[in-house]
C-alpha cells in the first residue's frame, strides 16, 4: 500500500517535517501531462551546501522519504521530496515502475531551479535507479547521485520478493515480463549497468550483502560501470535498513561523499577565477 498521509499516520509514521526537527514549504508539482503530485521543500542544516532531491521507493510516499532526511540535512542546504505517480497524494494514478519516472523526476529538477550550490539526486530502491537514470540524461547539470538499494534489472526485486516468500520466481516470469512488456514496451528491458555508464558525475552506491531484494552483485556492477562510481557494502544489511545496521558506516559514507562533491566544487570555481572563464558544469546547472 502507498503511503498516502492516512496510511501514514495509522501506521504511526513520520507524517511532517516537524517530526524530524527541520523546517519546510508546502510544493505542489506538475508533471509533463498535467498531472500535479504532492512534495515539501525541507530546509538543510548547511547553507553551502547543494540542493538535494529525494526520491523514494516502490508503495512508499514522501511520509517515507522522511526517515532519510535526518541523515541529509547536514550536508545540504535544501531537501526536495515528492510522491511519485501512482503514489502517495500523487494525482497521477498509475506507477510507471520506475522505468519511466527519470521524465517525471526531470520535471520535477526544472522546477527546483536554480542551484547555486549543486543538485545532488539521493533515490532508495525504485528511486534510486530513477535517480541515476535522470543523471544520465541530464550530465553536468546534476552535480552527484547517491542509490540507496537500487537493483540493474526490472525483474531482480519481483524474484527476490518471490524467493524471500518461498515462491518459485520461474512460474511467474512469463506472465510478469508480458505485463512489463505491455506497460512499458522496449523501455522494460533497462539495465541500470548500462545506463550508468553515462552518468558523469560520482556516484555512490549502498548497498547490504543480505538483501533479499536486490542482488547484492548487480548493485556493485551498477557502480562499477560509473566512471566515477563507488560502492560501499553493508554486511549483514538488508533491502532499506542499512542506517539501522551500521549507522556509522553510514553517516561516514555520506560525510566522504559531500566532502569530496565540495571540494570537486572548490576546485572547479578556483580554476574558473583563475581562468577568468566560467566553469561549464557550474554555467549547465542554470
């Protein structure tokens, strides 16, 4: 079930930003057909820092992507979070699994413009290779992309929820590769690995050794296609609780990940004054 704001609260979820201690603006999107969907404009911790877009998973909403952003706000200076169609308060009633949510989060990016201080993309699960597949199409305009849990194939998390409830995945791949195939046509073939090698800025990877959803390899084959990939893993951790299992190790990556995007972004507005040129990745994001 989506996590609309009903679900939310009667599961006894975070279901505003004051649940978390961070200030926010109300945003209501559009996406390319019209359609609106609901999100919040939370403030960060760090003035210098970038602009962040979450993007959350499969049934979930931006009631989930909350739990993410205390792990954020000190890293940047705004937090984005939407409901992706087909979820949460989203006006747009059909999910496009995914593999077509790069447009809808590219719409979302144009009307969060400007930033002065970078766009970094942080998706989990779904939105993870929603997020990587908007960075590949945008390049130098998306300073960073962090995936929280992504997997490489469209099947992989559909087999890994059948094996984890004792099913057998082969007595479903027909059927559910024709309904992919009829939803989405050629797109339902996508392989995150190869889209990731067009994604120029550094990307980071998390992902647990345990988890029942997506392959732990195919998440490592995602970074290790980048060509500024990097992948930390989790042992022991599973699909979306790899906070929970080694909170340090996480906070570390984050801390390693912004650090090196600040001083990639030093460096590149030193070489520009001494240049006297603008940067073209600081000119592409507007």
């Amino acid at each position: 079930t989506s996590k609309t704001y009903a679900v939310a609260l009667a599961r006894r979820l975070r279901t505003s930003w004051e649940d978390v201690g961070l200030t926010f603006v109300e945003r209501t999107f559009k996406f390319t057909d019209g359609l609106d969907t609901s999100g919040w404009e939370i403030r960060g911790r760090c003035d210098a820092g970038p602009t962040v877009i979450l993007t959350h998973g499969w049934s979930d909403s931006r009631y989930g992507a909350l739990l993410w952003t205390p792990l954020l706000a000190d890293h940047a200076a705004r937090i984005i979070v939407f409901d992706q169609r087909g979820h949460g308060d989203s006006a747009a009633p059909v999910s496009h699994l995914g593999v077509n949510g790069r447009d809808d989060l590219i719409d979302i990016i144009c009307q969060c413009e400007p930033f002065p201080n970078g766009l970094v993309l942080y998706g989990y699960s779904m939105g993870a290779i929603v997020s990587i597949a908007a960075a590949a199409k945008l390049g130098t305009r998306v300073n960073g992309v962090i995936a929280d849990g992504p997997y490489r194939l469209p099947l992989e998390p559909i087999d890994g929820f059948l094996r984890y409830r004792k099913l057998p995945p082969w007595l479903f791949h027909a059927p559910v590769a024709l309904c992919l195939w009829a939803l989405l046509g050629r797109a339902s073939n996508f392989d995150m690995a190869h889209v990731a090698r067009d994604v120029a800025c550094p990307l980071l990877v998390l992902h647990g050794t345990e988890d029942h959803l997506c392959p732990h390899g195919s998440a490592q084959a995602v970074a290790e296609a980048a060509p500024r990939g990097t992948f930390v893993s989790f042992p022991g951790g599973s699909h979306l609780d790899l906070a929970v299992t080694d909170i340090d190790r996480y906070l570390d990556a984050l801390r390693r990940y912004f650090s090196q995007l600040s001083s990639n972004r030093e460096s590149q507005t030193h070489e520009s004054t001494a240049t006297g040129r603008p940067n073209r990745s600081h000119a592409a994001q507007g």
